[in-house]
C-alpha cells in the first residue's frame, strides 16, 4: 500500500563559518529554520517537529515563503537529507521532480545521458532498451539526439531532462514548483504530461507559491514556516482562510 507517514520530523546542521551576532561581522548564511546556539557552535534547525500522514490519493501541497523548509522536506522525503530525529516511511516507488538535470554529463550525448539518468533511476538495460525510443520522441530533438549535451541551446537541454525525468512511472511523486521546459508550444506539451503524472501517481507532494496551482493540484496543504508545521489543512479550509 502507498504511503507517507512522517512522525516528528527534525532536520538540524552545523554551520561551518564562523558565526557571529556581533554588528559589523560577517554572518554566516542560512537558507531557513532557526539559528540555535550551542557552546561555540552555531547550527541551524531547517526541520523541526513536523508530521504527517499521507495514503493513496492524496495530493499534499507545501507552502511557506521563501526558506520556510519547503524543498528540504521534499529532500528529506526523497532520502536526499537523513533527520536527525524523528522518523520518516515512504511506502512505494518515489520519484522527484526537482533537480530535473540530476545525471546528466555534457560531455556525453543525449541518448547517452537518457541513459545515465535511467540507470540512477533503477531501469534495467531492457527497460531502457524498450522506453528510449518514446523518451526521444517526447524530447523533439531528432538528430539532435546523438550530439554532445554542451552543445545543447537551454531549451534543448530542458527539454531532454524534462523527457527522461517524466518517462517514470512513479508511486509517489515528489514536486517543487510545477516544472515546465523549453518553448510555448512544448510548455503545453509538458503541461499534458505533468497532468497526466498527478492522475497516475499514487501520492503527490507538490512545493508552490502558486495558490490557484495548489487549488487546482491538491486536496491537502502544509503550512511551514522557519522550519515548523504552521498548519495542516484540507485545501477548502486552507483556501477560505488565505483570503
């Protein structure tokens, strides 16, 4: 059975510059959390007593502002980030769609980075063998496709790692921001595959600024803010009270 189930959830790290509340000194750079001292050393919480439960179905939408813990949360989940206290269970087979260029060599070409990414992502040879043909397709990039990546134009570029990233077949599904690529006319072609991704894939947890988006995408939204569970509500509830 699909799952999330994340009891208590702490994220902390060391910050390795010297750090200083003193005026004038230069003060070392945290992205969000709390900045905690301890002794002589500095650490910041990203992550502090979050949990959550997810089942089939759900579509969880994280929002905060900016360094508010949303896209350390969907690293923590991803196993990018190990916490450090609490527990995290993800049941099922997880994909994430935030660092969409994760495995990729510019030195090689498309087809040979279509399958780098496929074999980080645990395809066999004969799963690749049989997808990379579609995969090739979906990226419009005909003869293109056998060039090396660094002479790829950025939309290019986005377009195969929006190809190759989408060609799973994921249970869960971790987002940050809904990813599009390339030009309007392929925009619209990743907008259908992303849609089509979020009607398959048993869990969705999507990070967004974009109210309407999180509306529109999910039946549940978490509330971060410095780090901590602010709320947890159905997407009506949480909807009603931005206004």
């Amino acid at each position: 059975m699909v799952s999330v189930d994340v009891k208590d959830l702490g994220l902390r790290y060391r910050l390795q510059k010297r750090f200083s509340l003193a005026p004038g000194r230069q003060q070392a750079k945290a992205t969000g959390g709390a900045i905690m001292r301890e002794g002589g050393s500095a650490y910041v919480q990203a992550l502090d007593g979050i949990s959550f439960s997810l089942k089939a179905g759900d579509r969880l939408g994280l929002v905060g502002s900016n360094g508010a813990g949303k896209t350390t949360l969907l690293k923590v989940l991803y196993g990018i980030y190990e916490p450090t206290s609490g527990t995290v269970d993800v049941e099922g087979r997880v994909d994430a769609l935030f660092n969409i260029r994760l495995g990729f060599r510019a030195g090689a070409s498309g087809r040979r980075n279509i399958e780098l990414r496929c074999l980080i992502n645990g395809w066999t040879p004969e799963q690749i063998s049989d997808r990379i043909d579609e995969i090739v397709e979906f990226s419009e990039l005909g003869d293109f496709i056998d060039l090396p990546l660094k002479s790829y134009s950025q939309g290019m570029a986005a377009r195969l790692a929006f190809a190759v990233a989408t060609a799973t077949e994921p249970e869960v599904l971790l987002m940050d921001e809904w990813i599009g690529a390339g030009d309007p006319e392929f925009q619209e072609k990743a907008k259908a595959r992303m849609q089509e991704i979020t009607e398959e894939a048993g869990i969705i947890v999507l990070a967004s600024h974009n109210k309407n988006l999180i509306q529109k995408s999910c039946n549940k939204v978490l509330h971060l803010e410095k780090g901590k569970l602010r709320s947890l509500l159905s997407v009506e509830e949480w909807a009603n009270g931005s206004k």
